[in-house]
C-alpha cells in the first residue's frame, strides 16, 4: 500500500549516490525547509546497485528511501537502464548502439545502449526485477520511471544500426509484406533500379547516402518501437511485482521522435520533461494540453528547470519569477506533480554547470525564495489541483509522430520545419488571441470538439484518422485541413490516381496543382478582405472548386482565378480546406471567424496570459480561472465570473480587467 503523500507533488531529482552518506540528513532537512515531498532516485545508479555482474546491493538506496520516509518525502524510483555500468559494457560490448557506419560507441556517456539487444534486455531484467523484489514494500514509493528519456537516433541520426537491430528490421518487413516484389511495388523501388531481389539486399540506411524516402522512414519509425517495446519490457517486469497503486511511467522530452500515444499504452502516468527559458515559455502550454490527453488524466512534470540548464557550460538565464510561471503553468493546465532537475548541482561530470535547488556546497540558489512561494501558492490552490479538471477547448489540432518521422526526409519545401510549423504558424496564433486548442494525434478521441484543425500531417492514413474524422465531420463537426496534408501514403510515397488519399473524392473539390515558396499570393473573399499569407516555407495549392463554397481566392500570377480555401457541407458538418498558411494574424482570425459560428468564443485577454478554466471534478461547474504571464511581460485578463484570487485574497466582479506583470500567476475561485 502507498503512502498518502499529499498532491501536488513537489520536488527534484536526487542523486545520493554521489555524495558522501552522511550528508543525506542535510539534503532532506534542507528538502522539508523548501516544502518538497517527493524526489526522483535511481535513474543513473546502476554500478551502485550492482558494482559487480551478479553482486547486488541494494543496501544505500534503501537506506535513502527509508530517511526520506521519515520525513514524509515520496520517492519516484527509476530503472538505471539508460547508463549501463563499465564492466557490463567491456564484458558485452555489443550491447552498445552502432551508427550507420558500423561504428560502436565506447562506455561514458548514457542512452548508449542498444534497446534490442537480446543481451541488454536480459540485463536489464535482472536489474528491474531485483529493484522491483527489493523495494517493492517500501510504501513512501509513489512511482517508477521506465530509464530516462527514452529514444536515441544514435550517433550520426540513424538509431541503433547493429546485427541485431538490422535483423529484426528485415523480419519485420518480411512479416509486413510476404514478398519483395510487395515492397518494391509499395515503396516504387524501381526508379533508378533501387530493387531488391531478396529482403537481404535492403541495406541499413547511411546518412551519408541518398536513401530512398520510403526505406529511411520505416527505419526510423522502427527505431521509435524498438525504444517502445524496451519500454514496454519494463513495464511488465514492474507491474508484475508492484502494488497497483503504485504508478509506472517514462519521462520523454517535447519532441515527436517517439509516438506518445503508443508509448503510453501500457505505462499508469504520463511523465514529460521539458526545459523551456524566458522566450518560449509559452510552448509548454502546447505540451500541457498534449500531455493531458494522452491518457485523460492529469500528468507528470518529472524535469524543469529551477533557473538555468547546461552541461558544462550555463546555457542561458532566466529573469526573476520565469520560474514561479514555469512551475504553475503545466499545473493549471492538468499537472499534478512537479520536479526540478535538480536537487543538488553535481559537482564532478557532465552536467556540472546545470541549474538546481541548492548549488554543490549545500547553500540555496538564488531562486530558492521563489520555490518556497510556489510550495505557499500549492498549498493555496490544493482544492483546484485536487477537486478540478481542465475545461477542454472546443477547438483542438493534430500533431503527428508518423508526419514527424517522414519530414525528417522529405521535407518538401526548403526550409521546413514541422514541429516549428505546427507550434508557430498554428499553436500559436491560436493562443495569442484566447482560442488555444487541445492537442492530439491520430489515436486520440475527438469527441466533444467542436473544430478539429490538422495541418502539415501528410499522411491521415494512420490510426485510421482519415476515417475518424470523416465519420466526425458527417455528425456535426467542422475539420479544417491543410495545408500538407493527405498528400502521402503511409509508406511515404504520393497517391496515384489523386493528389490526395480521399480529400478530392469526400469533398468534390479538384487540386489543379500546387506551387512552391518563393511568390507572394495573398487571398480574397467575394468583398475585397484579404488573408495574407506566410512569406516562407510553404506552398500553395490552386483548388476547382467544383460545387464547394469558394471562402478565398488567389487573384494575381498563375494563382489568379482559383481557389485558396474552400468549403464544403460534408452530412451535418463541413470540410474546410486550406490550400496554403495564412500568416500568423490572419489565420487567427479567421479561425476566430469560424470559432463564432460554433459558437466558440475567446478568452477577454492579452495573448501572453495563457488563461484555464477548471470545472468541479463531480458537477462539472466552472469554478476556477487560472492564468499566467507567459511571455515576461504585462498583461490582463478581464474573469469570467465574480471570484477572489485565491493566492492574494483581492476579489473581483466579473469582467474586471485584471492586470499582469511579468511571470504573474493568478488563480481565481468563482464565488
């Protein structure tokens, strides 16, 4: 059974094991003096838990674990499988990832071994399940963390490519496509005679040689199951022995090199870390409401940073309170834990110039005031952390791992960025004018959603999202697509017989063809009002509209006459194309436009205060308004209803134009 340690947890990384024992007293005097209850051990300490192959001794992390129970602090135990000790690696050196080029890496660093290799994984089973039989009873364990960060695109961008990684590759296509004549004609192997005659002649894909698009794709997203079904491993090993309420995760970082959904199928929480600064704080409001949805419950932070990050040198610095907005707004936003990276700054290593709690001599940083008033402003907002949930938006947007892995080769246009795409020319725009929208992949329920946006996801074959949202579209909802998107199969080859998988035949609208960068084609609607559009890494596709509503067109050079965004009635609800990316204002407000007509309406409120509504977990009324400064500089947000700041006591009548200052964090109770 677990110990009732009280939520929100609160704390930081901890690595005993490299500081002398009897300075463990200190660090969680010092812990209970910051108001922290919980600390994340054990994730690198393997050579301590087993200094030699077979020779465990368990001994100093349960000493640990048993003085921070005393003191009523949880512990988040993590599974050191991301640092293998030196003499399993001189023993087994091929458990090491190989880079495209044949070549090893050497014993130093971490997230440096192969997650295939059959010798690994039964290392790593005896590790887990040693640290799972040893600490399985003590109850001030709250959760396990699978290894740290998971996936590795290895030494040069290509994963692990040893024996056994390219094997199970091989199997794997055979599995998938029988023949090989099956995967040459799906993958169109035979420009510039790339086919095969067996699957043995598939070759593992360098980075130094022009791969076929379709090959490099299916490596990389085989390397994100590899790292998966290491994950899953874990898993089974950890549930097998661990009380149920005791949660596992894996913390993975903001980035789509893995697929969230698929990762946390078998794992109780989501963990995410994330290490933002003063200039894209806003960001973590993307995240959040990923993170949130994943599995519908509230999440992890399990890494941020307290003031800096860095390895061997600082890497940037943030202003007074980026730390206080850093923390609260996840928490707002569905977070029920959060974690500093970390407790005490290492003082030998890699990482030694990172930013922590208390510096390398046991004397808080500078911005330990600031961690004492955010434990006070928890301790405030315990009934909206315990008793509330985030009020979803009625506008959601799809992010994609499988768009992720395929633009990595095929970009498209120079220049492009996916993830800068989805976060800067739609994410944003959105949560600058008060219409931020949930974000989801292919997996995940669009039920409840009023407008569902996809843009830049190439393939909607996934998942079976093509027809998700199909069937949503014909009950009642509004699906705005593109631009990029539905113009791939899942093999990352073009359709054949249309320019898109079903978008033409659902909607009757006709891609003439489609431009690249380089021109300025702004659009029009039927009066004059123009839609401008981005000046960078895009394109733009001329639609015939056919017997679909015309709601812009292009009027000048080859554009001129056709059709920019269309519209067109699709059963109960309505299919909006977009044929290229408006600019960051005019997409907002178009969006806005569409958002009305559903009903959907913003916040009253600067763009840099990211503003939640949280409802009662049982009645699902409004009852709070919470809101932080994000972009470090003023701001005001006008409350929904009449309520009282529950961190500073001062009331309001609804409407009152409240105002920010930088990094502010308010929280209003309705009354």
């Amino acid at each position: 059974m677990m110990k009732n340690i009280k939520k929100p947890y609160y704390g930081a990384a901890y690595y005993p094991e490299s500081w002398p024992h009897e300075q463990v007293p200190e660090d969680i005097k010092l812990m209970k003096q910051t108001g922290m209850n919980v600390m994340r051990i054990g994730e690198f300490a393997w050579s301590n838990m087993e200094p030699s192959e077979g020779s465990y001794d368990f001994s100093f992390l349960r000493h640990v674990i048993n003085e921070l129970d005393e003191a009523d602090i949880g512990v988040i135990m993590g599974t050191p499988t991301c640092t293998p000790p030196a003499w399993l690696t001189k023993s087994h050196p091929e458990v090491m990832i190989v880079d495209s080029h044949n070549e090893r890496t050497t014993h130093g660093a971490r997230r440096h071994a192969c997650p295939n290799s059959p010798v690994y994984r039964e290392y790593t089973k005896k590790i887990v399940t040693g640290m799972a039989k040893a600490f399985k009873d003590c109850e001030n364990i709250i959760a396990w963390q699978i290894d740290n960060e998971l996936y590795n695109t290895g030494i040069d961008g290509k994963g692990c490519c040893c024996d056994v990684c390219y094997h199970k590759f091989i199997d794997y296509l055979k599995e998938k496509f029988g023949a090989i004549e099956n995967l040459n004609k799906t993958w169109g192997m035979y420009l510039w005679s790339q086919d095969y005659t067996s699957f043995d002649e598939i070759p593992v894909p360098r980075n130094n040689v022009w791969h076929h698009p379709s090959l490099n794709t299916e490596w990389m997203l085989f390397q994100a199951r590899s790292y998966k079904e290491f994950s899953d491993f874990q898993a089974d090993i950890l549930h097998e022995y661990l009380p149920e309420d005791v949660y596992v995760g894996t913390d993975m970082m903001p980035f789509l090199g893995l697929d969230y959904e698929d990762m946390n199928e078998k794992l109780d929480i989501v963990q995410f870390n994330h290490y933002r600064n003063s200039h894209n704080l806003w960001d973590i409001a993307l995240w959040s409401n990923y993170m949130r949805n994943i599995k519908n419950k509230p999440f992890w932070i399990t890494e941020t940073a307290t003031c800096w990050g860095g390895g061997v040198a600082c890497s940037h610095y943030n202003d007074k309170n980026f730390g206080i907005a850093n923390t609260f707004l996840p928490v707002i936003l569905g977070a029920e834990a959060n974690l500093y990276w970390l407790w005490r700054t290492h003082w030998s290593g890699q990482e030694l110039m990172h930013g922590s709690v208390v510096n390398s001599w046991g004397r808080p940083m500078h911005i330990y005031n600031e961690l004492k008033y955010i434990k006070e402003g928890f301790n405030k907002a315990e009934d909206m952390i315990y008793n509330t949930y985030p009020k979803n938006s009625q506008i959601a947007m799809h992010v994609s791992h499988h768009a992720w892995t395929l633009y990595m080769f095929q970009p498209m246009i120079n220049g492009f960025n996916y993830q800068a795409a989805y976060q800067n020319d739609v994410f944003r725009p959105l949560m600058n004018c008060q219409l931020r929208p949930d974000v989801i992949s292919e997996g995940l329920d669009i039920d409840g959603y009023s407008i569902v946006i996809t843009s830049f996801v190439p393939c909607i074959e996934n998942k079976g999202l093509n027809e998700k949202m199909l069937k949503w579209v014909e009950n009642g909802g509004t699906w705005i697509v593109g631009p990029m998107t539905d113009i791939r199969t899942y093999e990352a080859t073009k359709y054949i017989k249309a320019p898109f998988g079903m978008l033409e035949d659902v909607t009757g609208v006709k891609l003439a063809f489609t431009l690249p960068a380089g021109g300025s084609y702004d659009m029009y609607d039927n009066k004059g009002n123009v839609l401008k559009t981005k000046s960078n890494a895009n394109s733009y596709d001329a639609y015939i509209p056919g017997k679909s509503e015309t709601l812009y067109e292009y009027r000048n050079d080859y554009l001129e006459g056709y059709s920019a965004i269309t519209r067109t009635k699709v059963g109960k609800g309505y299919i909006i194309l977009l044929g290229t990316m408006p600019e960051s204002d005019s997409f907002a407000k178009f969006i806005a436009d569409i958002a009305s007509e559903k009903g959907v309406y913003p916040f009253n409120a600067s763009g840099n205060v990211v503003c939640q509504i949280r409802c009662n977990n049982i009645s699902n009324e409004e009852r709070y308004f919470a809101c932080v400064e994000v972009e470090n500089r003023e701001g005001y947000a006008c409350v929904p209803f009449d309520c009282t700041n529950i961190l500073t006591g001062n009331e309001y009548t609804k409407d009152d134009k409240v105002l920010f200052k930088p990094f502010d964090v308010m929280i209003f109770r309705k009354k």
